[in-house]
C-alpha cells in the first residue's frame, strides 16, 4: 500500500483529479444498479420486463462504444469523458421521475448512451494521459476506485429508502417514492464528480503526447491484418463472456430477494462485494506480473466457475452472497490485467477504437442474453442461466489464452508482460523498444 500511495503521488494532476472524478462518479451507478429493478418491481413490472429495460439500455450502450473510437480521435478523451458524464446525469435524473413504460424505454437508452461514454473512456483517456510504466498501477487503481464508488452508492441504494421513510410518515419504504428519491440521491452525489473534471487544465485545454507504445502503427498489409484480427479476438472475447454474464447479473438483485433477503440486505450485499473488490483489486498488477497476463486473464475469469454451479443445486443466501463477492472480485482483477495487456499489444490508433468495439459487443450480447434470462426465469428460474453463465465465461477464457499465446509478438518474447518472468524467451525483464506488429 506505501507503493501504491508512492505511486498515485507520482501520477500527473489530470490522472489524479480523474481518479477523484470516477469515485463520485461511479456512485450514482451503484444507486442505479441497486434500486431500478426494485423501482420497477413496485411499478408493477417482473423479471421479463426488467430483463427488456436491461436490453434497452444495453444496445444503446453498445451503440455508444461503436462510435467512441472516432470520438475519441476526433473530440480527445477528455471531452468524450465530460459530455457523455453529462449526458449520464440527465438521463439518470429524468428516469427517476418516469413511471409510463415508453417514457422509461427511451430514457433507459440515453442512460444507456451515458454509461457508454461513463465506462468505456476511462481506458483511453488513462493511455493518453499515463506515462506507460504507470498504467498497470493506474488502471488497476482507478477500477478499484470505482468499485469503492459502486460501494458507496450500494450502501445509499439499500439504506436511503428505510431513512425516508423513517423520515417521512407518508412514504414506505418499499415504494415507488421512495426509491424515487434514492435515485435522485445517487445523481446528485455523481454530480459531484464534474468538478474535478472541470479542474483538470491539462486535459481540458490541449491535446496529449504522441502516446508511449510497444508496437508501432502498421505499415504493410500483413501488420493490419493482424491488428485487425488481434482487435477482433478480443471483440469476440467480450461479447462471448457477456452473454454468460448478461443472464445473471441484470436479476442478481431479484435473486437475493426471492432467496429471502431484503432491500437492505441487498444493498448491502452488493456494497461489500464492491468493497472487497475494491481492496483485492488493487493486486491486480502483481498477480499479472507473477503469473503473465495471459495465465492470469485466465485464471481471475474461471474463478468464479464452481461457485455458480454450486448456486444450481443449492441456491442458498450464503453461497448467492460469496458468489457474488468471487465475480465482483473477478471483474475488478481481470479488467485491468486484460486492458492493460491489450493496450501494449495494439498500436496507438487501434486503442480507442478496441474499447468502443468491445463496448459495442459486450453490451449488445448483454443485451440479447438479458432478453432471453428475464424470460427463462420467468418460465424456470434461475439455473439455466447460472449454467450459461459458467459457459460463456469458460470459452471466453480458453479464446483469449489460445490466441494470444500464439501471437507473433507474444512467441517472439516482444511482450515479456503476457507470460510469466521465467518462460520470456529474452529473459529481459524490462519493457522492450518499439517492434512490427508482425514481428
């Protein structure tokens, strides 16, 4: 931890006021993701309706991440950042207030349009603004932060539907009101994340340096061709683990409840898987530099494999609530490992567009595969989807492990990063200089 507090001292102003910014943020997320569902539930809505709304607001996150590549190239990071925040802010204000089901379709796809931008421009702006020997640090610090941030808007979620209505004798604290106003609780605590955005000069006012990278641009038919088919890969990889996870995780809050928990719990469930990934996280360098980032990709994503085969033959709330403190643990390890681990893989200009790409993926596949889970739950609960989930995140693993591990740059010891110290076939234990993608 004294190497970490080092290190976040050594980050330059704009790193530092952006790790601010996606710790208040991301707390608005954490309220939303908690409470919507159960916002709905009081509607009158069920699991198929929740598992549309999800859909919804998946494509349009999808669609969101297709065009953040040319975005960022043409806008820079930072103000993909700021005017997609802004956009997060209204819509999530405005859902707050609707109750008719068209109105909450179309503003569920301008959040969704928000989250786009909310989730998939911390990576471009973290390579355009961090030095490369920062970024493993910076990346796993910043997704730490922001499960710490979904931690705290989980503990608002589950706690400030009771405190209203201890507060205020005419609203429960199961009703529409009052998730109403925990919802716009949430957005006023993210709001405040704008203000170190607005602070960061730097990023702001100019545009950065020609960014640090292992691989240059490519120069001949064949290095774009393995750019492309290297962006492709790890495309296909996102969309293949999501629709394992877009089964699951949009009803994991209806799954705790139906297993007899409450709001509260719920929320508070959902706050300590934060938290522990939020702390656990923060190993997440050197667990990719003691196993390569290859092994280790693959090891933080089946991790979580027992546990939700366990949940189809004994769905209980103690193993429901480990299960999900092993996934949220999983995501906030893997995540910068792999992003990471793609950023020196690529050339500068591929970066950007591989994140939106992945987004685009992630969340159309999220958004069938949500589709599909409301309605089998409906009609046979929960197992089928557990099983889906165990699936789907095997063979992505398995697709990612295989295909970098052949990969020229990989066999030629160009990454010593990918693979663990011992089995670089150059033995050298420092970065390498700039080589052909096809190399």
């Amino acid at each position: 931890m004294r190497a970490y507090f080092h290190n976040i001292r050594a980050f330059s102003p704009s790193i530092r006021l952006f790790l601010i910014y996606n710790l208040f943020a991301n707390a608005g997320f954490g309220v939303f993701q908690l409470v919507f569902n159960l916002y709905l539930l009081e509607l009158g809505m069920r699991e198929d309706d929740i598992g549309a709304f999800s859909a919804v607001q998946t494509v349009a996150m999808g669609v969101g991440g297709l065009s953040l590549g040319y975005l960022v190239h043409r806008l820079g990071s930072w103000r993909c950042v700021t005017y997609g925040f802004g956009l997060f802010l209204v819509a999530s204000t405005s859902i707050a207030f609707a109750e008719v089901r068209w109105t909450l379709y179309a503003l569920s796809a301008l959040y969704g349009l928000g989250l786009a931008f909310l989730f998939n421009s911390n990576m471009p702006f973290l390579l355009d603004w961090c030095r490369r020997g920062q970024r493993a640090q910076a990346t796993a610090v910043s997704f730490s932060l922001i499960s710490l941030s979904i931690t705290l808007g989980s503990l608002v979620g589950g706690l400030f539907p009771g405190t209203i209505g201890a507060l205020v004798s005419s609203i429960d604290s199961g009703s529409v009101e009052a998730y109403r106003w925990t919802l716009v609780a949430g957005t006023a605590i993210a709001a405040i994340g704008a203000v170190p955005l607005l602070l960061m000069n730097e990023a702001r006012t100019s545009r950065p340096a020609a960014p640090e990278a292992v691989v240059r641009e490519p120069e001949n038919a064949s290095e774009r061709r393995q750019v492309r088919q290297d962006v492709g890969v790890f495309v296909l990889v996102g969309g293949l683990m999501s629709l394992g996870v877009g089964m699951v995780v949009p009803f994991y809050n209806v799954f705790l409840i139906s297993l007899g928990a409450d709001a509260r719990e719920v929320g508070l469930v959902f706050a300590l898987g934060s938290a522990v990934a939020a702390v656990i996280g923060l190993a997440a360098p050197a667990i990719g530099r003691r196993l390569g980032a290859l092994n280790a990709v693959f090891v933080l994503r089946v991790m979580i494999v027992p546990f939700y085969l366990l949940l189809v033959v004994w769905p209980s709330i103690g193993l429901a609530v480990v299960s999900h403190l092993v996934r949220q643990t999983s995501i906030s390890m893997a995540w910068p490992v792999d992003s990471t681990f793609i950023g020196d893989l690529l050339p500068p200009k591929a970066r950007a567009s591989v994140f939106g790409l992945r987004s685009a993926a992630w969340n159309i596949s999220t958004a069938i595969a949500a589709f599909i889970g409301g309605r089998i739950i409906v009609r046979t609960g929960y197992d089928w989807t557990f099983v889906s989930m165990v699936g789907f995140t095997t063979l992505s693993a398995c697709v990612f492990t295989l295909y970098y591990r052949r990969h020229p740059l990989i066999r030629s010891g160009g990454l010593p990063s990918a693979l663990p110290p011992k089995r670089n076939r150059t033995g050298e234990a420092a970065g390498p200089k700039p080589v052909p993608t096809s190399s």
